[in-house]
C-alpha cells in the first residue's frame, strides 16, 4: 500500500508543480505588500486546490492539516500535512527555490515525505524505514568529520517573530558561525533540509519546529541523519525546535548551539522558538 500512495502522492505534487509553472514568471516583481501577499495566497490555493482532493481520497478516512506553520501535537489517524509552495516569497519575486512538500503523519509519526522542485524537475522522497530518493537514486547524508568544513544552515520558518526570538535566532548564527565553515539563512527551509539529505549541506537547525518540516526531516532521517530536539532527545513532530546533521557532525553542532548567552541560558540551547 504504501508503494501505491507514494506513486499517487507524486504524481499529484508533479501535477500541481505543473500548474506552478504557469504560474510563475522569473520577472515578476510585487509592487507592494498587498501584492505579495495575494500572489502567494493565490499561488498555495492553486496547490492545496489540487493536491487535497487527490490525496484524501487516496487514502479514505485521511484528514488535510491545513496549516504548514503550526507546532505540537497532533491526533491520531491520517494526516496529510502539505506545504504547497516552500519558498512562495520566493517565487513571487521570479527567484528559484521554491518548492512543493507533502508528508503523512500516522498516529503522530511521519510515515511517508515527497518534496518536488519543479523548476530542476528534481524529487526527493522518503518512505519510514525504507530510506530516502532523490529521482529514484539512494541518498546519504554527508560523511564529513570536522564542523569547521561544514555548509550550514538555518531559516525564519515562522512569519511574525517577535523581538526575542530574533534576538535567539541571531545568536545560534554567530555561535555557528564561530565554528562551522558557512553559515545561511534562507527559505523555504526545507530547501535546505533537502540539501542536507542528498549530501549537500552537512547541519540545520531551527528553534521553531513547524509543520512543513515534518517530511523533510524525515528525508534526512531516512538518508541516514541524526535529527534530535536542541537538548540532544531524538525529534518528534512536538519538539519545540530540531537539530538535523550528519552523524559525525551532529554533536559538535549541538555544542555549538548549547554556547552560553544563546536565549540568555548558559551551557543549554533552548528550543523555544516562536510558541
């Protein structure tokens, strides 16, 4: 069965990034915030109109959580957790990562992650316990062993960060930038999730835990990462933040993250985020 609803839930998302595509433009430019905002709701109703039908029915009894920026638990069954365009500030000014994201959380545990990038045609998908793909070829994490060689990264997942929670975000960077090769901040995090399971980029840390991250943490996880909270507990969907990386650096970049002075609390990183 799961084979089956993962050649359903990519054929959908390929769907979907088809009508993406007529959609987009490399020179758009929004005039203003008004029409930013429109174009990206425009551009994740195009996405989650065709993805939500598609998937529901694909699996009777599945529930859609509609929000991709929402944290904590979840109920149990089926739930299909979309982030319909990862990146969509992105694609409505005409620049390129952007992407489309689904996962399957069953009983509060990923279960199934599909990530597409339209404009490269590359997609990422990973079954639990089955390993990751990129284009139907294994993926593996970065083998590298020393942080100060590491490509890093991390992203404001969450829209409407207060004052405090900037303040922490812009310590964990300066803290890794300390100790780690490069360090970027961008979105859609997921982008960079992605990287990091195909070997690209070697960490990335969030101290908000959100909803669209859920598949691509498993691509990490199934390509071999090692993806825990900000207190080194292995990651659930109700962490408050995550550290994902590759094995060998996963506990230099957590100490990196644990500097004293980083939410005002020595020798602990906390992973607050935005509540």
């Amino acid at each position: 069965m799961t084979n089956e609803l993962l050649a359903v839930v990519t054929d959908a998302v390929r769907q979907a990034g088809a009508r993406l595509l007529t959609r987009y433009s490399a020179s758009a430019r929004p005039a203003d915030l008004q029409e930013l905002v429109a174009a990206v709701r425009a551009n994740d109703g195009a996405v989650a109109g065709l993805l939500r039908p598609v998937l529901t029915a694909a699996l009777p009894g599945s529930r859609w959580e509609e929000d991709e920026h929402a944290t904590g638990p979840m109920p149990d069954g089926d739930w299909w957790v979309a982030d319909p365009v990862g990146g969509n500030v992105n694609a409505v000014h005409g620049m390129t990562d952007w992407n489309i994201g689904v996962s399957l959380v069953r009983d509060g545990r990923p279960r199934l992650a599909v990530l597409y990038v339209p404009l490269t045609g590359d997609l990422f998908t990973a079954v639990a316990g089955e390993g990751a793909r990129l284009n139907g070829a294994p993926l593996r994490v970065s083998a590298k062993q020393d942080l100060a060689a590491a490509l890093v990264g991390t992203g404001q997942a969450k829209p409407g960060r207060d004052a405090a929670a900037a303040a922490r975000v812009g310590a964990g960077i300066a803290a890794m930038m300390s100790e780690a090769l490069y360090v970027r901040m961008s979105v859609p995090v997921t982008h960079e999730l992605a990287q990091l399971a195909a070997g690209r980029m070697d960490a990335v840390w969030q101290f908000d835990n959100v909803r669209s991250h859920i598949g691509p943490l498993l691509l990490v996880r199934e390509a071999g990462g090692v993806v825990t909270d900000l207190d080194g507990r292995p990651w659930e969907i109700t962490s408050s933040g995550y550290l994902a990386a590759a094995p060998s650096l996963h506990a230099a970049a957590l100490a990196a993250l644990s500097a004293p002075g980083i939410d005002g609390v020595a020798g602990r990183a906390v992973a607050g985020g935005v509540r």
